[in-house]
C-alpha cells in the first residue's frame, strides 16, 4: 500500500535545492528562483507546476509518488540496505546523518543513486505486502539466477496464466537481499489488456489501449528452508500457484542449480 501523498506537503519537506536540481535535469520551471525561496515557500512552486501540460504533470507527479514512498523510516532503512549490499558497497549513513528528514533521503538517493532507488523501492514494496503463502523447499539450497533460469520461471508462469487468457509476455527481476539472506524473484506477467480515454496535447478526446502486468514475488530463505510467494487474486490461486508452477519435483529446476 502507498503512503498518503500530497503535492504541497511533499514540495514543503523537500529542500529547495533537490528540487531546483530535478526540475533543472527536467528542464522545467526555470522561471523560479529557488535559491532565493524559503523552504517552506511553495505557492509559486505548485502553481508552475499547475500550469504545465497535463502529460508532464502527471509524469513529475508520479516521480514524486514514487519517492514520497520511499521518504519514511522502513523506506530509508531500505535504501540504506540495498546500498550497502555486495552490488553496490556504499556506506550512506554519514551522508543520511547530515540531512533534515526522509524527504531529502530518498530524493537524495533518486537523484544520485537511481538503480539503487529502484531496486530499494521494490523491495519496500515487497516489505509492505502482508498476504503471503509459504511452503517448506529445504534449507540451504543454491538459487538459480542465471538469465536461462529466469527464463524458465518466466515460461512456466505465463504457461500457467494463459489458461486465465492472460500472461502472455513475464519479465523477471531477481534480486539478492542480506542479513537475513533472501533471494527475491519479481515476476510480471502480462495482465488482460485494457483500455483508457483521456486527452492528447491538443485536446482531442481518445481511446488508447493498454496492455498491463500485475505482480508475482517469489522470496526463498536459505537459512529458514521457506520458500514465500505473493501474487494478485485469492488465497486460493496463490495456493495454486505453489502447488502447479512449483510442484516438488520442479521446485529444484525452477530456483536451485
């Protein structure tokens, strides 16, 4: 579940000088004088922003979404987690013990560190889910990442999906989390498409198609033997999903090596 967002609040938290920064990679608002503003001085701010076109709006709006997930205290302990793992090795706590509040973290972090955001802000979001259904697959057991390896978990997911008419494409993400170790699998498989109305830059009033994916994560611990997964729909599809895609006489051929 995302956090509560609001625009003035989010433009008020964060320092002027993050913002002038991204508006600046943007290349919008160059008519505010952000160094002259007060922290706290959002009016012109949030008026420019109300005068741009609808499109970029809604763009810079989803950004700030994004971060203001991540601008909290399980958020931060996220982004200083995956910043610290084997893939990156970077300390940011005395970077973090400088600065005002969470709001300035996480944008910090978007700015200068994007791969370690997005990485952070899915592992958040895995963190937030409260619905998990787990299955004992044995302790100790070696995860298979290799690009063949996701692509068979891949396959075997859109083959169980297409019976539903959906799942067709499935993107898999695979990420390593510490202490305690996890090996994290985010599946997207493609949902029923869809179709949205809105308009163009010229105002004319359309119909665009939309092809979506929904979400599917895998979590294995070694140490526990426990093998978690989450997915969209019923208690009793996920049970499905553990029972068809992992059966035990796959399960090795899907994770372990």
């Amino acid at each position: 579940m995302s956090r509560n967002y609001s625009p003035k609040t989010f433009l008020r938290k964060t320092p002027n000088a993050l913002l002038k920064e991204y508006f600046s990679r943007i290349n919008v608002l160059k008519d505010i004088d952000f160094d002259t503003l007060g922290e706290t001085e959002i009016d012109a701010i949030s008026e420019a922003l109300d005068e741009l076109p609808a499109v970029q709006k809604r763009d810079i709006e989803v950004v700030f979404r994004h971060i203001n997930d991540m601008a909290c205290e399980s958020g931060v302990r996220t982004l200083v987690e995956e910043a610290g793992s084997v893939f990156h090795n970077i300390d940011l706590s005395n970077t973090f013990e400088q600065m005002k509040n969470h709001y300035e973290r996480a944008f910090w972090v978007f700015l200068n560190h994007t791969n370690i955001f997005t990485i952070a802000s899915e592992l958040a979001h895995m963190d937030r889910i409260g619905s998990w259904r787990q299955r004992y697959v044995g302790e100790g057991l070696q995860p298979a990442v290799e690009q063949k390896d996701l692509e068979n978990l891949a396959k075997a997911l859109s083959e169980f999906y297409k019976k539903q008419g959906r799942g067709h494409h499935c993107k898999i993400d695979n990420y390593l989390r510490e202490m305690p170790e996890r090996h994290c699998y985010f599946a997207y498989p493609e949902d029923y498409a869809t179709t949205d109305m809105g308009y163009d830059k010229e105002g004319n009033f359309f119909h665009w198609l939309i092809m979506p994916a929904f979400e599917v994560i895998f979590v294995y611990r070694p140490e526990s033997g426990f093998l978690e997964v989450s997915a969209k729909g019923k208690k009793e599809e996920n049970n499905k999903i553990a029972g068809d895609i992992l059966p035990d006489d796959t399960w090795a051929g899907r994770f372990t090596g």
